[in-house]
C-alpha cells in the first residue's frame, strides 16, 4: 500500500513542487535568493529533493546509496552561499508537503492506520539521512576553506619576512583562525547552558573573525533546530572583525 501511495505522488509531482517551493519562498526567502543569485532553479532542487523522498517510500535501502550524492549536494549549497538552517528548514518544508500529501493518497486507497504510519516514519529517515548528509557537506566546504585559509596564511608570512615588514592581524585573522581554535582547549570550545551564555561565546569567536562554528549536537534536530530558532538570528549579519592597532 506504501508503494502505490508512492506511485500516485509521483504522477502528481508538478503539484506538489509548486506548492513546495510557494511555501519555501514565502518562509525561507533567504533559501530562494541565494539559489536565485547563483543562478539555480529553486523548483529544479525542490522537485530532486521530492523525488528523493518517494524513492525513499518504495525502496527501504535507498538511504545506504544516496548518502555521497546528498553529501556532495552540501558542499555545492555551501560554496554558492545557501545558508545552512535555510537549506534545512527548506528539506524539513518538502517532507511535511510530501507527508501530508502521501496520508491523503493513502487514505483514498484504503490503507490502515499502520501502514500509513509506515509511510510517514520511512519519509522521516529519508529527511534525516539527508539533513545528516546536507551538515557533512557544509563542513567538508568549510574544512577545504580552512586549508586554503591556511596555505594563504603561510604565504603571506613568507612574503612579509621576504619584504622585511610584519604582517597586520587584519591581514591573517581569517586564515589564522584555525590556529586561534587549536590552542584554545575543549572546555572553553564548547557550547552549552544558556542561549545567553552560548550568544556570549559565539560573539567572542566573532570579534576574531569567526565567520562558521560547526555543530555537534547530541539533541539531534530538536537541539540544532532549536539553535537556529533562538541564536542564528542574532549572528546573521556581517562580522565586524576587531583587529588590533
């Protein structure tokens, strides 16, 4: 019965695309202009993630095979500048079209309650498996900025000991952050406590440059989720570097 639900959507999919990406342009319009102004269709991504999730309904082990491809679809959002929480929010935006959408279809042809619950849970992996692989692939974007951050760094000191002159913070605290992180110990880089007292330690790492903090949240969603609701909105502005005279 899941499978025919699945068959049904999928015959229906223009629909649901639409009523997909009104609602992500209307509730996540950073999503859409970032995608806009890299010259990406919204609806082309929206319809891939779609598809994905009813292939997830008919083939329970869709998620072991998919998982490089979702990971390398994170760290293309990440270079052409998506914003993390928008792409998650935009994913969590899909499955609850896609879950409403398949309970109805289910119910028309008659499955049980249990075989719809079925369905929902399976289309829930399916996000999770995504939204773990979506993260992954953010932080392979960010660690391949760190090296390039890094190599810079090393030239630049290379070059001013050449020409004789010091190299001004201003110049090397975005390559030199990752150094900055590897002599601070764990304790003072962990997040946790309060959304006050995790503000106060994310705006120190700020006023060094900080631009990402990569999350390891034992919450799962509900916590990273949490996160971008109450602290996100508060660092989504540029960071004004504080560099030394």
């Amino acid at each position: 019965m899941v499978e025919q639900a699945a068959g049904e959507l999928a015959v229906d999919l223009d629909r649901l695309v639409a009523d997909a990406v009104e609602e992500i342009a209307t509730r996540v319009p950073d999503y859409t202009r970032a995608l806009q102004h890299a010259g990406e269709d919204p609806s082309a991504l929206v319809a891939g993630a779609l598809g994905l999730m009813l292939q997830g309904l008919r083939d329970r082990d869709l998620l072991s095979r998919v998982r490089p491809v979702v990971r390398e679809m994170g760290r293309t959002r990440s270079e052409v500048g998506v914003p993390l929480d928008a792409l998650l929010e935009a994913i969590t935006i899909v499955r609850a079209h896609l879950s409403r959408a398949f309970e109805r279809a289910a119910r028309r042809q008659g499955a049980t309650e249990n075989a719809i619950l079925v369905g929902i849970q399976r289309l829930e992996r399916v996000e999770t498996t995504m939204v773990v692989q979506l993260a992954r692939g953010y932080m392979d974007a960010m660690h391949e900025r760190s090296r390039n951050q890094r190599h810079l760094m090393e030239a630049m000191v290379a070059v001013a000991a050449a020409v004789n002159r010091p190299v001004e913070l201003s110049e090397v605290a975005q390559s030199g952050l990752a150094a900055i992180v590897k002599s601070t110990n764990a304790e003072a880089g962990a997040l946790y406590g309060r959304p006050d007292r995790i503000a106060t330690k994310l705006q120190a790492l700020r006023d060094v440059g900080a631009e990402y903090v990569l999350l390891n949240s034992p919450g799962g969603l509900p916590s990273l989720r949490r996160f971008a609701k109450e602290l996100m909105p508060a660092f989504s502005g540029e960071p004004a570097l504080q560099t030394a005279v």
